[in-house]
C-alpha cells in the first residue's frame, strides 16, 4: 500500500464532542426501492449556483433519467427526471430552508412503470480522457453530497488547473444522528473505492486518501478491504472529533496543512470529495447514471422506525416519515441535515433534494432549548472554534451591525458549524448572529455589484451616445465637404460649359489675328 510522507497527527484546532446519537440507524442496511409518491416535487435548483433551465412542459411524458432541467449560467447542475410518468406543472414549491421561500420545480405524475431512457453502454471510464470524464460527471448533474451542493464537474476542473497532491474523500461524518455515508461505506465500499480512483485520474492526483472517524469500525473494515483489491489507495482513521467532516478541519488532520484565510485547498494542492459524491460519480462513469436519488437518514425520537432510506429527488419529507412507520409525535423541531448545521424546516411538505443528508424529527427533550443571557465573557467559544476565531466579538458586532468589525474578527472564514453555540453557558444563538451577518454582507455585495453593473451600464450608454453623437457629426461634415465637392465640380462644369458655348458663337474671335485683318483690307 501506498506509504503517506506528508500526513498530520489527525488533529483539528478547537472542535466539540457532541453526543453521537447514531446507534439508531447505524446498524440497520440500507431500505431501497421505496414506495413511490403521488407527486414528486422535483426544484430546478438543488445545487450552488443558477437555476437549471426547464426543458419540458406540462403534460410531458418523461423516463426515468430524462434531463428535464438543463444546466445554466456559470455555476449550475442539470436535473433529471427521478422516475416515469407525466409533467403536471412547472410551479414555485416550498423549498427545505427556514425561510419557507418558493422556488421553481417540475411536479411528476408517477406512473408507476419506473421505465428508464435507454442508456448506451459507456466504455471504460479508465480508458477515456480526463475532460472527457469531467464532461460526463456533469451531464449526470452530480453535485457535492456531504452538504456544500456545488457542481462536481466544475470541482474537478478546478482540481485539474492546479497541481493537485493529495485528493481526500471524506467519510468522517462528524455531525449527530447522521449515517447516511457510515451505511455506504460499509455497503457499497468497492464502489467508493472505483469512484476514487476515477477522481484521481480526472484531477492527476499523486495520492489518494479516504478518511474516515474512528467511530465507524464497520465501514473501516470494509473501505479497507475494498481498497486493498487495487492499492494505492491509503485509508486513514481521524478521531470522531467535530468539525472533522469540514473540508478545512479534514485537510488540516490527513496532511498537517492549513488552508490560508481567503483561499481554497486548491492553492495548496489539496481537493476534497464526500464518499456519497464518488459513488455518484463511479455509478455516473461506469453505468451512465444521472443522479436522481440519495441515501438519507432518518432519525429522532419522533420518528417510529430510524432507517436510511435511499430516497427519489423530490419525494415530500411527508411521505419519507410514512415510510419510516410515521411519526410518533408532533416534533419540537425538523431538521433537514444534522442538528449542528442543518437547516429548520418549515413544514412536511417540501421535497428531498440533492443535499438532504438527513431529516430529523426532533422531541423536545432533543432540542434541549434555553433562553438565551448576556454573555459572561469566558471565552469558552474562542477555545472551541475550530478557525482560531473570536465568535464573542464577531457576535457582538453584528448585533450592532457593525458588519466591517466583525470580518476583521474573522467573520468571512466562520464555516457555521455551531461549537461555540455548543459550548456557550449563556445559550447565545452565536450561529444565527453570523448567518445574518454574512447574509447582510452578502446582499450588500450583491447591492454594491448591482450598482456597479448599473453605473457601467449608464457610463457605457453615455459612451455608446457620445460615440453615435461624434458619429453624426462626422457624417454630416462628412456630407457637407461631399457637398462641397460636388458644389465646387458642378461650378467648374458650368463654367466649362459656359466657356465652349461662348466658343461656339464667336468662333473668328478666337481664331484671327490682327495682321490677318490688315491683310484682308489691303485687297482690292
């Protein structure tokens, strides 16, 4: 097996020891081929990044893995469809965010057929060129699984401008409940193992690494097994330490290095994918799958039967609990993802979608609300911030909304992952103070480009007017020395004229001279 020079100690700076609450689901297969919805609520937007453009109509027929969502703008992913049946509408639904605000989605009648397109049988991805690869990656709308969402194929083609060391798959899943990526490891390990070594050879790695927290002995057991059958592929056990499963904390534990403030792990030669997002790309490179499911827990004490459940895009969050035996009480709180940074839901109703690690129907007992108290100043949160932040002073100012203070107090690098939350004796919503702050910067940003876009556009509209004003005069100085011209050519024809008319009436005028007269007079 391939043997590591650069690998850290596989610790992280700072970080918090959640309780795991994850022998609930993670002991149970995974439970495949669910019964289909009535509807499926399929958003043109499941990723970072523009919508997809819609590419059918109501009253459509679709197959299963039609693209019906087309990719557009800069950043974005196609979509596809999650099953057989019919298009009754392209409206705004509900989406999975505490706002509750609508966004485009295509609603599917399943007929129930589940009848697939025809998929030609791909040739051997490790025959094919990198771009090529990439390419396909992206036609199978494959985004980021471990939560970030954003387009795999323009990761990959990121990873390909730099010199990239050390590719890293993530299966640490640090946060509580979640076992979505534990289950796959330990049931689909050869193909995590193939999905890597297809995002080593996109992106020319030198090394390759799966990492995974020592809490998870089963899938260790089996990623190894899987990796020993092709080598050069090293697995690395991290200690089940929060924030592991972020990119930065990750990077920092396999390798000992840091990713600077303002920069990416590209700038030193690092890439990171979630082992959900390499099984998606092997089941895209070698079958010719687009992306239309993914393996979601479901878990909390107000759900009847915890599973991970492998879930079609755009199933209602309703119909994943009936699966699950139902719900055995009106939660204290829904979560889409895990309890550290997932996202409070606003009702049953919205769909699954590409990021939904996990749904979690929380009790009160859970949720363990306090009211919040001034802070006590114990620094506690500075200890546990696993960036070297200040959260206290970054809180306190964007509560006065002194948004410029609390980006010099690193607010730009916060990652939200909650542990100064965690830790805080006064129960002070930390995490909410920097979602807002940075969602303030964020439209300030947004307002300041949109500015500046408008003010070029004017300053371009003055150009376009003075350049069209020049334009004009040139064109009439232009006519009026044409003419000029003319006038002068026509003055010159008419004195021409006026010259061989005056010629023709008096031709002896022009043609004697006097001693010709003289002559004339002196004979008889």
């Amino acid at each position: 097996m391939f043997a590591p020079r650069l690998f850290g100690s596989g610790k992280i700076r700072g970080g918090v020891h959640p309780d795991g609450r994850k022998d609930a689901t993670s002991d149970r297969p995974i439970l495949t081929n669910l019964p289909l919805p009535s509807r499926l609520y399929v958003p043109l937007n499941q990723h970072s990044g523009d919508d997809a453009l819609p590419l059918v109509r109501p009253g459509d027929r679709v197959l299963k893995g039609q693209l019906i969502g087309k990719a557009s703008g800069r950043v974005s992913a196609s979509i596809h469809a999650p099953t057989s049946g019919t298009v009754l509408a392209i409206e705004a639904v509900t989406m999975p965010h505490p706002s509750g605000l609508p966004a485009m989605a295509v609603i599917i009648e399943p007929d129930g057929d589940d009848r697939w397109i025809e998929i030609p049988t791909p040739p051997d991805p490790f025959s094919l060129d990198p771009d090529v690869l990439a390419s396909k990656v992206e036609e199978a709308g494959v985004v980021g699984m471990g939560g970030a969402i954003f387009p795999a194929a323009i990761k990959l083609r990121q990873g390909r401008r730099f010199e990239i060391q050390t590719l890293i798959i993530n299966g640490s899943e640090c946060e509580p409940f979640l076992t979505t990526d534990d289950r796959l490891m330990q049931e689909r390990a050869d193909e995590i193992v193939e999905g890597t070594r297809l995002i080593r050879k996109i992106i020319e790695a030198y090394r390759a690494v799966i990492a995974i927290e020592d809490n998870k002995p089963a899938a260790i057991a089996a990623i190894q097994a899987a990796a020993n059958k092709v080598g050069a592929i090293e697995v690395m056990v991290v200690p089940a330490h929060y924030p592991m499963g972020s990119a930065k904390q990750l990077i920092q534990a396999v390798t000992g290095l840091e990713v600077p403030a303002g920069k990416r792990s590209n700038d030193i030669g690092v890439l990171v994918h979630n082992v959900a997002t390499a099984w998606a790309i092997q089941q895209a490179l070698v079958y010719g799958k687009p992306l239309l499911s993914r393996v979601t827990t479901v878990a909390g004490a107000c759900v009847a039967q915890p599973q991970n459940v492998e879930v079609l895009f755009g199933t209602p969050i309703e119909h994943v609990f009936k699966v699950c035996g139902g719900l055995t009480g009106v939660p204290a709180r829904l979560l889409m993802g895990g309890p550290m940074m997932g996202q409070i839901l606003p009702s049953l109703d919205v769909p699954i979608i590409k990021g939904s690690s996990g749904v979690l129907a929380l009790s009160k007992a859970e949720v363990n609300a306090h009211t919040s108290s001034p802070c006590i100043r114990c620094a506690r949160c500075v200890d546990a911030c696993p960036m070297g932040l200040v959260p206290l002073e970054m809180a306190r100012n964007s509560r006065a909304d002194k948004l410029d203070a609390a980006q010099e107090f690193g607010l730009r690098d916060c990652i939200l992952c909650g542990s100064c939350a965690y830790v805080c004796p006064s129960h002070i919503p930390l995490v909410q103070y920097f979602e807002y702050a940075k969602g303030e910067l964020a439209d300030r940003r947004s307002s300041q480009q949109k500015q500046e876009y408008t003010k070029g556009l004017i300053d371009a509209r003055k150009e376009r007017l003075e350049q069209e004003r020049l334009a004009k005069e040139a064109a009439k100085a232009a006519k009026e020395a044409a003419k000029a011209a003319k006038d002068a050519a026509r003055a010159a024809a008419k004195a021409e004229k006026e010259a061989a008319q005056a010629k023709t009436q008096h031709p002896e005028s022009t043609t004697t001279s006097p001693a010709d007269n003289c002559v004339r007079e002196e004979q008889p």
